[in-house]
C-alpha cells in the first residue's frame, strides 16, 4: 500500500491474558477494533491520539462508539491520558527499539558512504560534485517536520508541499493539533466528491480546520438495483 508504514508485533499477540478477554466479550470484531486502533496510533507522530477520533473511526470501519470505547479503556491495552488521548505502551516500546535499529542503520551508512565518497572523489571529481548535490537534495525533503509529513500524508488533495509547510509553520502547536484531528473528518466527508475539498495550502491558510465539517450526501450505487 501507498504511504503504509511498518512496525513490528507479536504473531501470539491473540493469545495474550488480555486479548483473550477482549476476544471472549466482543469477538473477533473486537480484536480487529484493536489492531485499527494500533494502526491508527502507528500513523500519528508521537503515537498517541485524541480521544475526538473515536466516533470518526468507527463511522469509517463500521463499527460503533461504544465498542471501540470499550476496547481503549477497559483491557488495559492502552493508556488514557487525562481523559483526553490514548496510547499503546506496548507500540511505543517497539517503535523505539525501531527507531533505535534504524538509527544504527543509519549511522553505518554514513560511516560506508563517507569511505566510497573519498574513493570515488579520489577517481572521478564530477561524480563527486554530482554526490554531493544528492545528499543536498536528501537534505532539502527532511526539512519538512515528521509532524507536517503525517498531515500531509493524511490530506487528500495535495497543492504545494512547500507552500503548505510555510503555512503549517505559521500555525500555533494547538491549531496543529487541531488540524491533526480534524484532517480525517474532512477527508471523510469529502471522499465521494473530492473536488469540494481545498488544496493543503488553503485549507491551512484559511484555517478550514476551525470550522464545521459539511457532509456531502453520498451516492446510493445500490438505488434502483431490487
């Protein structure tokens, strides 16, 4: 899939005390509840969200509030923060044992393409000149903070990416958080008919995320079918 991020868990996670409780009360619905809702967290910059989602998630995988509520707080899968956003402890272990490989990973490339920098530079200075533009190429596209990377990714009509940041930059952390939840309501309401939606641009410009979402009425493909 387009923009789908790893991250690791456990093959036996179905049989954790906990997840066989959740299994035994809401089924298999709820033990697919709790992986959307791990999913969900995986794609947020610091892996936690507002509770304000909740109703918006179970419109989109057609389930209900109460079920996916039950799942957050009764199983002690995840963490409630002031009655405002949760989390998995368990998925932040992970990811930053992730984070830590990657960043070795990283290290250690350097260390390599460092050495085959002096060695190609030794050989054929044009190449070195062409390598060196890359890295700055490289450098430029992780300017963007991982916080814009998730909205951005998460909006459906697109615009200037760089014209986006310099609006994103111009936002206080609580209207980007506020943007952050409001982005998949939008997004929702306007996926049958995504031509009503502005570009990221505009929609941060304009401060669209301050206002009421307008659902657009949806298409009956079945109408007239019986």
């Amino acid at each position: 899939m387009k923009d789908a991020f790893y991250f690791p868990h456990d093959s036996n996670a179905k049989d954790d005390p906990k997840m066989i409780l959740l299994i035994e009360e809401l089924g298999m619905e709820g033990y697919g509840i709790f992986w959307m809702l791990i999913e969900s967290l995986r794609d947020q910059p610091d892996y936690r969200a507002s509770l304000l989602i909740v109703p918006a998630l179970a419109r989109r995988y057609n389930t209900t509030q109460e079920k996916v509520k039950t799942v957050i707080q009764r199983y002690d899968l995840f963490v409630v923060e002031d009655d405002t956003f949760f989390y998995s402890e368990s998925l932040n272990r992970r990811m930053e044992a992730l984070a830590e490989k990657r960043l070795k990973r990283q290290l250690a490339g350097q260390k390599g393409g460092n050495a085959k920098a002096m060695l190609q530079q030794s050989y054929s200075k044009p190449l070195a000149v062409k390598e060196s533009k890359v890295k700055e190429s490289k450098e430029k596209e992780s300017t963007y903070t991982l916080q814009f990377e998730h909205a951005w990714n998460s909006y459906g009509r697109k615009g200037s990416k760089k014209q986006a940041y310099i609006e994103w930059q111009k936002l206080s952390e609580e209207d980007r958080e506020t943007a952050l939840n409001h982005i998949p309501n939008y997004v929702e309401a306007n996926e049958m008919e995504p031509h009503y939606m502005k570009d990221f641009e505009r929609y941060l410009k304009q401060e669209t995320f301050q206002g009421i979402i307008v659902e657009r009425p949806r298409k009956n493909f079945f109408s007239g079918a019986l």
